[in-house]
C-alpha cells in the first residue's frame, strides 16, 4: 500500500501506537476487528525529509532468532 500511495505522489507513514479502542469506536468497527497499525495518507509537505534513523537498521541476529524444539 505503501508503495502504490508513493506511487500516486502521495505520502504515507506506519503508525503502531495508538489507543486501538478509540479506533474501534471512531469507525464503528465490530468487536471481532482489532486494529493493529494506521496507515495516515495525504500530500508530504515540500520541506519534509526522513527521520535521521530512518535508514539505521538493527542485525538481524538482533531482530530474527530460530527455536529449535
């Protein structure tokens, strides 16, 4: 989705922390939907650039491990 609202000049932002309630209330959702990220879309302003840790990236030994059962 990400890509397809770049795509269309548009600009967008993943957004995980929020008050999921709040959510479920303002939209009328049904209880058997959890919301679980925010995809906010709309015109980037002319004078936006990426956060400075944008492009920081952990190890993925740091981020990914293997269970062995």
């Amino acid at each position: 989705m990400m890509l397809k609202i770049t795509d269309l000049g548009l600009s967008s932002t993943w957004v995980g922390n929020f008050n999921s309630q709040k959510i479920r209330e303002s939209f009328a959702l049904p209880d058997n939907i959890i919301p679980v990220v925010i995809l906010p879309i709309g015109y980037p302003h002319e004078k936006s650039v990426p956060h400075i840790n944008h492009e920081k990236r952990f190890d993925i030994n740091v981020t990914t491990f293997y269970n062995s059962f």
